[in-house]
C-alpha cells in the first residue's frame, strides 16, 4: 500500500511538472488539489450525513428569499458565462478549422478558454448549495445518487480541465451547458416566488427535452471531432465522449421513469428535475 501511494504521488508530481502553467497556479484554488478535495469532502460529509442527522428534529427553513436571490444570481452568472464564448471574434468557428488542420497557428480562444473555464469551475463550487439547500428544506427525497454524484464529478473534473488539459473542446460543452443553466435557473426562479405563479411553468417537462437534447448535441460534436481528426488533444475528446454518454444514459433512464413509465408520480418527477437543476 505505501509503494502504491509512492507511485500515485510521484506520477502526480510528474503530470504536474509536465502542465504547469504558472498563471494558473495563481489562481484562487488552483495550486493544488487539496482544498478542492477538503471542499469536496466536507460537502459529502455534510449532504450524507451531518445535514440529515442535524434537521431530523427541526422544522423545514422555508428560504424563500434566499432561494429567489440564489436562483437570479445563478441565471445571470449563466447568461454571463454564455456571452463569454462570443467574446473572441471567430471564436466558435476556429474549433472546426484551424484546430482541425493546424495545431501550430494561432489560437485566439486560449485566454478566454483558461479565464472562462475558472469561472465555470467557480460555479460548480457555488452550486454545491443547491444540495445544502435541499437538506435545509428537509427535502432527502431530491438527494439521489445521481444528483450527488454529478455535483462531486462536475467539480473534481473542472478543476483537472482547468489545471492539466484545457482545450478547445470545452468551449461548445461549456456554452451550452451554461445556456441549459439560463433556462433551468428562470424556471426555478419563478418556483421559488411561490404558488401563485405555478400558472407559469407549465414547460416543466420540456426542460428534460432540452437537456437531454444538449447531451445529445455534444455526443454529435465529439464525435465530428474524432472523425474529423481535429488536431485537439485525444484524451480530453474521449473523457468527454466518455462523461456525456453515463450522463445521458442517467439522465434518459431518470426521464423514461418520470414520464413514460405507468404509474409513476410526481415524486419521481422532481427527483428528475431537482437533478436537471443542477447540470
């Protein structure tokens, strides 16, 4: 056991050496993976276990306020985040172009990917207090597997892309997952406003359609890339393929329960939707 934790720290240290980027380095977080993992830890420990055993004996917080708040900050850090790939002229263009022919030419999208791709790391950070708040509401029930399992890995992986491997691919996957977040924040925006306005969200269900109609749009894209043959790094392509085929296995089993399958109700919907939320 100690010569295999040796080997993982020392091909750690290697892969470090072998990427660093001292702008990087600098930044809030980012010069090691321990307080990522510390967060990380004490997010688990708190949704699993202290937050349950905690709120067993108290009164749901209604949060309302904080809620509205939360969700309104959320939508417009998603709008800002979406206008971002637009702020490099031809940006989007040059992933199906120079990237595919040139690997050596000018890249007009590498400030802006390592800048955007802090802030999105950034926002998965923030949304861990999507969980938090469910706890603190005393809704368990909205707590799956796949709810918890996709903030842990959204996180953990922001932070690698950023650090080891930031690459082109992440524009397009970053821009529309940041768009999907503009529409899902609204609807839960309006929810929190309270009942009166549940006349207003009467698209519920076609929220599941565009979200899983992003993972399907990025499956297409990666896969172009691979025939293609961009001149993009190979790793970063598969792990995405890889992360967009389990999340859309989940997330279409998740809908098919909620609304094909007989007899199922509205507690599996917003199981489905409380991890929608959080893509």
């Amino acid at each position: 056991m100690t010569s295999l934790m040796h080997l993982v720290v020392e091909n750690y240290n290697e892969l470090l050496e072998s990427k660093k980027d001292p702008i990087v380095d600098s930044w809030p977080l980012m010069g090691s993976p321990v307080p990522v993992l510390i967060l990380l830890g004490a997010y688990l420990y708190f949704v699993l276990k202290l937050g349950p055993e905690w709120m067993a004996n108290r009164q749901a917080f209604e949060l309302k306020h904080v809620l509205i708040g939360y969700n309104l900050y959320q939508m417009l850090f998603s709008l800002w985040l979406c206008c971002k790939a637009f702020g490099v002229k031809d940006g989007l263009e040059y992933i199906f172009t120079t990237s595919c022919s040139d690997p050596h030419a000018y890249n007009p999208l590498r400030n802006m990917v390592t800048d955007a791709a802090w802030w999105y790391f950034l926002s998965k950070l923030v949304e861990l207090l999507d969980t938090v708040f469910f706890i603190l509401r005393k809704k368990q029930s909205q707590v799956t597997f796949l709810h918890v399992y996709h903030h842990s890995i959204m996180m953990i992986f922001s932070w690698a892309y950023l650090k080891f491997l930031p690459g082109e691919q992440g524009v397009l996957i970053g821009f529309l997952n940041s768009c999907v977040h503009v529409i899902m924040y609204f609807y839960y925006l309006i929810a929190a406003m309270g009942p009166r306005y549940q006349k207003y969200l009467w698209w519920k269900k076609y929220m599941t359609w565009i979200q899983l109609g992003q993972f399907c749009i990025m499956l297409a894209y990666l896969t172009l890339i691979i025939v293609m043959d961009c001149q993009l790094p190979k790793a970063l392509t598969f792990f995405f393929v890889a992360n967009v085929v389990i999340f859309l296995y989940l997330f279409g089993n998740f809908y098919r329960k909620a609304y094909t399958k007989p007899g199922v109700g509205s507690n599996r919907r917003n199981e489905f939707l409380s991890v929608c939320k959080l893509n």
